[in-house]
C-alpha cells in the first residue's frame, strides 16, 4: 500500500485523528493536507490527552515524518504555540514538515472573519472565526501570503502591504487595532517565520520518496464531506475542499498514489454550527448522547448538535470519496438506548420522498430523516477486540451499515483510549503487533 487517505465522513468530528494516530505507527509519513485550526483532533494515550489543531497526530511517534501540506491554511501563532506546548511535553518534534507553499492566517483574516460572521446575524455559517475562509479567499485572489515569505522580510512586507489595500474599507472599523499595522505585522511574522524555519520545506518530493520506496503515507483530512465546499451543505461548510480527491492537490501527489479511502463515521451523527441536520435529535435523548459522547468542539468547546446515523448522507458521501473502507467511532455510545434509529431516507414537504441525498438547498433544509428501527443492546463493549464478540445486536447494526453503504467496515471503536479499537478485514495488515 502506497497512500491511505483518512477523511471524515459526516460533519467532522468523527474521530480521524484517533484513526490517523493507531495508523501512524506504520506509515513511513503522515500529512495533513487541507484546513486550518478550525478543526482539531483529541488523542488519549497512557492516560495522557492530546489536542492537535495543524500537527498531525502522527507526531506522538518520535522522529516519525509529519507534514502540513501546501492546502492547509496556518495560523503561526497558533502553530508555534503548538509546537511549545508538545515540546514541553517532551514529544519528539525532529519529524515536522511545514509545506513552503501553505498559506498564512493574517490577523486581518480573523478580524474579517469575525465581523462578516457578525454582519449576517441570524443567517451566521457559525464559522470558528479563525481566518480559515478570509485566508482561503486571499489565496484564490492571489493575494495569500505564503509560509516561504516568513523567510524574505522585504517581499513579507510588500506582500502584507498588497493584501491590506484592497481591504481598507471593510477593515476601517478596526483602523486603531495595532495588529493592523503594518510594520508590526512585518516584524511580528518575521520572528514567527524564524521560529518555524527549521520545519518549512519542500513537502510533495518527501511524499514521492515514500511512495517511491513502496513505503506507506497517510494522508489526514480535516472537518468531514458534508462540510466540502464543493459538495457539503453549501454555505453552511468550511473555506476548503474536504474530499479524499483533495489530498492530491492539497499534499502534491498523483492520484495514483492513493491506493484506499478511509471514510470515518461515529455509530450515530453530530454536527457543530448552524446548517440542514435531518435526523438532529434536539430532546432529552439528544443531550444524553452529546454526554456520553463527550461531544464538545477540541477547538471551540461549543456544544455539538446530535442525531441518528445519516445512512443517505453517509452513502452520498461514500460516492463522492470512494471509500474502500468505513471506520466506525463511539459505537460505545449507544449502548443502553434501546431501540436505535437509522436514517434510510428523507421525507420532504407534500409526502416527497428522497433516496438520495438532495442538491437543491431549499430541500435539504426541509427534509426529515425517515428512521427504521433496530434493537439495541445492554452489554459494556469497552472491552471487545473482535466483532465477533459484540452483541448480535450490536453486530447486526454494524451490518446494516455497512450492508446499505455496499463499504467493509474495517475498524469499530468502542471507547475513547487508542487501544480500545476493533481492528477488522483490510485494517489487520496495518495492525500494530501490540494493537
């Protein structure tokens, strides 16, 4: 196996970097290839928890090859904030890579974000106000500001001072932030680029030598498909292209260098921000599930919505990556709600009805989830290492899944710990000996 792309397959927060991290110990290189600290990935290992916003989580492992693609959007700050904070943790940080081509979050990204959040009132996205879609827009304008300009003071300036002018009006209510001036900023991200030089490089040749040597790259999305900007639930979605096919361009590989997609599911549905949720639980039900669930935002903390598992939008999603194999997190979760819901497919206003997930955004905000029910079981299932060993029930609402999706399901979570994980089909020649 050359490249194995992990990407969300709901709304984000499904899990990948739990995923990522059991899958790094024997891949030769990790890369993050899309997105900006707006998503963020919990890992718990020896009773330690971790939370990564631009790492990787692969970086656990000493000197093992991490790298921030050329599509991923940094926030310097942020990143060497993170960069400290693991090295105070004596985490081993000789193995970080940071793509000279990825583009930079500017204060004025953020400053923007946050008041076109503001400005839309009642219809917000519910954006994590980070500067993730101003800095996207700055790229597709070619006004981005590029990590390899941390590294030249004189085009840093010229290129803060270009990206600032056509932006006076909409930045005029912050004319007095001394963040917005220019010299500051200059000398600010110059010292930032002085702390990040050591890691920035040329990232797709490290990518191609792997895959050359017949090694094994793990390319790792952020957020989930439903929130693609092309093919999520437009414009309650992220600033960048969420998709498996989009760690080709985000990383700098052919796509035939990408050998399997990953699509990593929970057992039932969350979802952070406003935007169409059909099968939102919005009861007492709905709360029991974001407790036992801990279904908090790493990067924002805000509460996440909860529902039954979306077997319409996960097989739309299925479709629009490829997934060759699906990852269920937190079936744990489940246990003691007795009977289960499963969303199979969507009523519509006037009796329509929808077998696939609909395109036009009137209809998808109107829809409801039609749920079939399963029985579900009563049995602690933190310690299963084998399917086998589940519940019928539990298994046969795995099946079910995975039956309807026409996708092998090749791990199941049970619980929060990395070894808590049913490793199955394609997953067991990745398997670590002492997984």
């Amino acid at each position: 196996m050359a490249g194995l792309v992990i990407v969300g397959a709901q709304w984000g927060d499904e899990g990948k970097g739990k995923v990522v991290d059991l899958l790094a110990e024997q891949a030769d290189l990790v890369i993050r290839f899309q997105g900006g600290n707006n998503a963020g990935h919990t890992i718990v290992r020896d009773g330690e928890t971790f939370k990564f916003h631009l790492i990787p989580s692969g970086i656990l492992y000493p000197g093992k090859l991490c790298a921030i693609g050329n599509g991923v959007v940094v926030d310097p700050k942020v990143l060497t904030e993170e960069i400290a904070e693991l090295s105070r943790r004596r985490i081993d940080m000789s193995g970080l890579r940071i793509s000279a081509n990825a583009h930079l979050i500017m204060p004025y990204h953020k400053l923007l974000d946050h008041a076109g959040e503001s400005q839309l009132g009642k219809l917000q996205i519910g954006t994590t106000r980070r500067g993730i879609g101003p800095c996207y827009a700055d790229k597709a304008a070619r006004l981005g500001i590029r990590m390899q300009d941390l590294l030249d003071e004189k085009i840093l300036r010229k290129k803060i001072y270009t990206a600032l002018e056509p932006k006076r009006l909409m930045l005029r209510p912050f004319a007095k932030d001394p963040e917005l001036d220019l010299h500051t900023m200059s000398e600010e991200y110059r010292i930032l680029g002085h702390r990040l030089e050591p890691y920035i490089a040329d990232t797709p040749p490290i990518a191609w030598r792997v895959i050359d040597q017949g090694g094994l790259v793990v390319f790792e999305g952020a957020q989930g498909a439903l929130l693609d900007i092309d093919h999520g639930t437009y414009p309650f979605v992220t600033s960048s292209n969420t998709v498996a096919g989009a760690a080709c361009a985000g990383a700098g590989v052919g796509p035939r260098s990408i050998d399997d997609v990953w699509g990593i599911a929970k057992a039932y549905a969350t979802r952070v921000g406003a935007g169409p949720f059909p099968t939102e639980l919005d009861e007492a039900l709905g709360e029991r599930l974001r407790e036992a669930g801990g279904e908090f935002g790493t990067t924002t903390g805000r509460p996440r919505r909860t529902g039954w598992i979306d077997l319409v939008a996960l097989r739309y999603a299925t479709r629009i990556n490829g997934f060759t194999g699906l990852v269920v997190t937190k079936l744990d979760v489940l246990t003691g709600i007795d009977p289960l819901y499963v969303g199979v497919r969507y009523l519509g206003p006037e009796g329509a009805t929808f077998d696939e997930f609909p395109y036009h955004q009137s209809i998808v905000h109107k829809v409801q989830g039609d749920l079939i029910e399963l029985p579900g079981w009563h049995e602690d299932i933190s310690g299963v290492r084998s399917m086998d060993e589940l519940p019928a029930n539990a298994q046969s609402y795995l099946e079910f899944i995975s039956d309807y999706l026409d996708v092998p399901i090749v791990m199941v979570g049970v619980g929060p710990a990395r070894d808590e994980m049913i490793w199955t089909g394609a997953a067991e020649r990745l398997r670590p000996a002492a997984a």
